[in-house]
C-alpha cells in the first residue's frame, strides 16, 4: 500500500495541488472543515484516516516528537521547512515518499524533507 497523506492548514495549495496532478491520494484539513483543530487533534485525525500528517508547521514536530517519547501512536509526519524547501521539492519529494514507501514504514516516525 502507498502513503495517503492529509495536509495541514500551513501547506501552500500549489503542493496539494501540484501532487493531486501527479495522482497522490490527499486530504486537507480545510477540505475536511478541520483546519482549526489542534496539533494533536489534527494529528489524531490523520491518523484516524490511516494518513501520514505533511506540515511545515514546527509546532507539530513538538507534537510528534512528543508522542514518540511516550509511545502515543501516530500515523507518521512529514516536515518541510517553509523557507528552506520549495513548493517544486516538496512536490517532488512528498510524490516520491507517496509512490515509494508503504504506510508502515512512516508510522510513528517523522520524515524530514531536504533543508
């Protein structure tokens, strides 16, 4: 199985939109009317939903890193740095992880996207 992934409220739409053309299977949390939960209520529901979480938000990572010490399951994150990374990178990179990897291999695990 690939990695479905749910995208925060912070994700340009021109990702979501770029990995949509590509044929990866997305879900955002606006779509979802979700997009003013909280960080472990978002990431709760991604992982409700069987999704890996993709944010550029730090304070998910705090989340996650969280959940990891105290093993809380979470369905994966994957980070990239809003400054650091472009909409064509992640783009690429969040297609790539999509397409490649199984479900499994992100569970409780965070993915960062080249800084």
């Amino acid at each position: 199985m690939t990695v479905a992934l749910y995208m925060d409220q912070h994700v340009p739409d021109p990702i979501t939109k770029g990995l949509r053309r590509r044929g990866v299977d997305i879900i955002t949390a606006f779509e979802e009317r979700r997009h003013e939960l909280a960080d472990a209520d978002l990431l709760d529901r991604a992982s409700e939903l069987e999704r890996v979480l993709f944010t550029q938000d730090d304070d998910l990572l705090a989340e996650a890193a969280y959940r990891q010490r105290n093993g809380i399951f979470f369905h994966g994150v994957i980070y990239g740095h809003q400054q650091r990374v472009s909409i064509g990178d992640c783009v690429e990179d969040l297609e790539l992880i999509a397409k490649t990897c199984e479900a499994a291999d992100v569970i409780n695990d965070v993915v960062y996207l080249l800084l």
